[in-house]
C-alpha cells in the first residue's frame, strides 16, 4: 500500500513537471496587416483614399462618428450636443438666415503624442484650413457653412453654422490639425498640401493623437505604427502594427499563406470572389467575416467628355452590360447589382427610381438615335468617320476590377464600342488622375459612404474639382444639374423624416435618369483573421474597423 502510493505521488509529480516544461505561447506583440492601396497622403483632409483612412484612424480620433451599430458618438468630444440637452441652440445668422449653434468639449486627457495638450487653438487652425478656397480640402461645404467659431476656453467651444441640417451636431470631418506643427507650413496655402508635416515629417510624434504613432513609413511598401505613450484610451495589446502593402490581390493571398502577414483588412483587400475561393481551400485556418455595407463600386463617366456629353450614350452604356450576371459569376450573388448611389441597407433607399435592365437591342437604337449608326471594323462611326471609342481605368493589380473591366469591355464590344484599358497604381489613380479628373473617359472606383450621407460633395455642381479650386471637391464627373443642387441643399436642412424621405426618393430619380455614373453593384467586404485575433468588428461604412484598434486583442 505504502509503495503504491509512492509511485502514485512519483507519477504525479513527474506529469507536473512535464506540464510546466510544456512551453505555453505567450500572446502575440506584433500584427502584420496587408492591404492593397499606399495613401496618395497622409493628411486627414486632403483627398478621400481608404488606404489613409484605414492607417490613420489608428492614430487619431474624430470628434464624432458612427459606430458599428451606425450609431453617432462621441470620440475626442466628451458628450454628443442636441438641442435637448441645451448644448445645439438654434440662432439666426448674420444674415437673418436659419442657423445652429452647437458647443463641443474636447477630452480633457487628449495630447498630441509630442505631450502637446490638444485645445481650440488646434480647432481653430483646422478650421482656418478648411476655409481656405485653395487648400484643397475634400468636404469644403463643411468648412463653409462653419462660419464663426467661439473658442470659449482651451478645451470647449462653440460652432456656429449657417444652416440647421438633420445632421447637426455630425462632426465627423472636422479632422484636427497641430497648429505647433503644421501652422508655419500654412503660410503658402496654394502650396499646402506639398510642405504639410503630414507627407514631408510622416513620423512626427505631434501629429498624431490616437493609440498608436506612425514610426516609419516607406513609400509604396509599409507603414509601421507603435504605441502612443500620450493615449487616453485604453492601452494597445500589440506594441508593433505593420500595414505592409501587396497591390496585387493574388499576391496579398501568397502572404497571408507563407505567414509574410497576419490578416487582409476587409476594407482594402481581397474581393467577395477571391475570399470564397480562398474559404474553400484554406477556410479552416482562419475567421472570415463577409460584411455587407455601404461601398459602392460603379465607374464615374467625365461629362465633359464630347460622347459622354450625350445622355442617349450613357443610357446605351448601361442597357449593354448583363450586370445581374456578372455579379452572380464573379461574386456569387452575394454582391447585389447597384440601381443609384443608394445602398438597399440604407433607411432612405427607393424602389421608385429607374432600373435598367440588360437591353443589347435598345442599347442599339440609342446608339443609332445619337449618330453612330454603321460599324468600320467592329466599331460604330459618326458620320464624319470617328470611331465611338473611350478608355476605361481602374486601380492596377486589383484581379476583381480588372476582370469586371474585362467584361464590360467584352459587353460593350459586342454593341459596337471600343473601349481600351489603361490602369494606374492606387497611389497614382486616386492621388491625381481621378482628383484632378485627369481620366479621359471612365474611372472605375468606390465611394464608402456613412449612413444617410448627403452627396454633396460627389453630386453638386460646386464641388467640381479645377485648377481654381485646387481640385478640391469630389464631383470628378463634372455633373451639373440644378435640381439636384437645390435637392441636395434642401436634405440637409430637412429635420422631417417622411418629407426628406420623399426628397430622397427624388434625389435617385434624378440620379437613375441623368445616369453621370454607371452603378455596378454594392460590395460586401471580406475580413480574413487570424484564429488568434479578436476584436475586430466590421462596421459596413466608411468608418473603419482600425478606429477601434485598442479593442483588438490576441488570444495566444
């Protein structure tokens, strides 16, 4: 008996033993994210790309924005303002005009990560920025209507805006810039947006003020990020984030196989197709989150374009592509075909706009109606002989985009179209020929919208980018059309739900006939995990997941 139970005790001790020998995988400090897209720049207002939106939301925070229930809130203010709590007051404007005034305080633990207090002076600077007509911002409307601001003291202020939209005390472009770092570089406003810190001194401590500080950028390659030493927040899990940067999809895929990196971000990585091919073989190995949202892929047409000019040939455009198909054979029916800029997910989305189904033979005969009428070669003519040819671009190395080019190529040869393909790296394609409407013809992108977002800035005539306005706004089609401009005016100062609604439906009625895009389809993102990562929850709009990155954890 007392010899059993010795071994017993014996045996016991040495599986103890083993147990703690068993090396146990501490959590991991380091994530490695692939995306397919290096920022044209990384200045928070200057031009709309999601590749620097992804990066520097783990490095600053908003004032106010939608979270992953598309719930507005607060970030860097400490409450959200309404009317009802007495911090948004109605007011007239100097000009006897409907106003608002709504007071923000910015978080009283908020620094720049230099250790720089971030305060009014920063507000007001942003703001001198924004209103500068050749700053180049994107959202001038924003800027303009802010037509006063009181800095009550160093951390509280009031706006003052020139109109009472449903939307405000949104705040959400009103991106801060460092007056102590960035004020000097302003002297030259038309020249700005080539001396700010944010492209010549990237890794500036005090131009940050989030989780996370950028530490190293290498242009068209990576960009490193560390932890803030300043953050409010809750403190980071992983002291080393690296956005490596792979443009082509099937090489992003060949990282993420060998390990090279950790994850694909959902909102600039591989396409619903790429993700369930990807599933099928190697599914068992990661999580893969498809989230449906508000991202909508179409291909912007330059109006000033002579053939485009032509309403007639934007109809037959879409009349020739079969896009309920394709849709179905490149993205299995998961990525719905798109009718106007309105998500179906979205509260004010209409059935009562135009659809256009595929029509080849009526495509035709608007064809014909506009004046090309014979075929030389395969190619429609005019009567003076020229050829109906135009030239489509997309971002290069995106293996979804370019097949979608591939068939609306083959689609609109078929009626007669010439159509050639000329595609340009992210950085290049967003940074100038899409900005400054360089695309002679068709550019084929996305626009990720917030919930109920007015498209001012895409739809109204005075946000057409031009060398006057240093190619500020994103109306790169060049659409004119009064009544949307007084429509998108109207939205916003509508507080009535059912009569904005009517507005709404009105609005893609417009958009459906006047055709100044080609809709293709709404995307679902693919976010492709790590077993051992949690916290990364998709949001379905512009906003992105990166803007929760202390919540982001690793589970080894």
């Amino acid at each position: 008996m007392f010899v059993k139970q010795i071994s017993r005790i014996a045996i016991a001790v040495v599986a103890l033993a083993l147990l703690n020998a068993t090396p146990v995988k501490a959590a991991r400090d380091e994530l490695v994210i692939g995306i397919t897209q290096f920022p044209s720049s990384f200045h928070p207002t200057i031009d709309s790309m999601m590749a620097k939106t992804y990066i520097l939301s783990m490095t600053r925070r908003p004032f106010t924005v939608y979270d992953k229930d598309w719930r507005l809130i607060c970030m860097l203010c400490t409450q959200l303002p309404t009317i009802e709590n007495g911090m948004a007051k109605p007011e007239k404007t100097p000009k006897g005009a409907q106003g608002i005034a709504v007071t923000y305080a910015i978080r009283p633990d908020a620094t720049w990560g230099d250790g720089t207090p971030v305060t009014t002076r920063d507000v007001l600077f942003s703001w001198k920025v924004g209103r500068h007509p050749k700053s180049g911002v994107g959202n001038m409307e924003f800027y303009r209507s802010l037509y006063k601001i009181d800095a009550l003291d160093d951390k509280s202020f009031t706006l003052h805006f020139d109109k009472m939209t449903f939307e405000y005390n949104a705040i959400n472009d009103f991106e801060m810039l460092p007056a102590h770092v960035d004020e000097l570089n302003f002297s030259d406003p038309v020249n700005y947006k080539n001396q700010t810190a944010f492209d010549t001194d990237s890794e500036n401590e005090g131009l940050y003020f989030g989780p996370y500080l950028i530490r190293q950028v290498v242009s068209g390659s990576h960009v490193v990020l560390e932890p803030n030493p300043t953050w409010w927040g809750d403190k980071p899990a992983f002291k080393r984030i690296i956005v490596r940067v792979i443009p082509n999809t099937a090489a992003l895929e060949a990282n993420l196989l060998s390990g090279a990196i950790d994850m694909i971000a959902g909102e600039l990585g591989l396409t619903v197709d790429q993700a369930l091919a990807f599933e099928k073989r190697h599914g068992q190995g990661f999580n893969i989150i498809y989230q449906p949202g508000l991202v909508y892929e179409h291909v912007d047409l330059n109006l000033d374009n002579p053939i485009l000019a032509d309403k007639n040939i934007r109809k037959a455009l879409i009349l020739g592509l079969d896009r309920q198909t394709m849709t179905w054979q490149l993205f299995g029916g998961r990525q719905p075909v798109a009718h106007t800029s309105v998500s179906p997910l979205d509260w004010v989305y209409s059935e009562e706009a135009q659809r256009y189904a595929y029509d080849p033979a009526q495509a035709a005969k608007l064809l014909a109606q506009a004046g090309w009428k014979r075929t030389v070669g395969g190619v429609r003519v005019n009567d003076k002989g020229e050829k109906l040819s135009l030239e489509i671009m997309t971002t290069a190395g995106n293996r979804s985009r370019e097949l979608v080019e591939q068939v609306l190529q083959s689609q609109w040869k078929a009626l007669g179209i010439e159509v050639k393909i000329r595609n340009q790296p992210a950085r290049i394609f967003f940074g100038e020929t899409v900005t400054q409407r360089k695309f002679s013809a068709m550019a084929m992108f996305a626009w990720i919208s917030s919930p109920e977002s007015v498209p001012r800035t895409t739809l109204h005539s005075s946000h057409i980018p031009s060398k006057a306005n240093n190619y500020a706004g994103q109306n790169y089609t060049g659409f004119r059309n009064s009544e949307m401009d007084q429509l998108v005016e109207e939205i916003e100062v509508q507080l009535n739900k059912e009569k904005r609604a009517k507005m709404w439906t009105r609005l893609q009625q417009i958009y459906a006939d006047e055709l100044p895009v080609i809709p293709l389809y709404f995307r679902a993102n693919p976010y492709v995990l790590p077993k051992w990562l949690r916290g990364v929850e998709p949001t379905g709009h512009q906003y992105p997941t990166t803007l929760w990155v202390e919540n982001w954890q690793s589970m080894q």
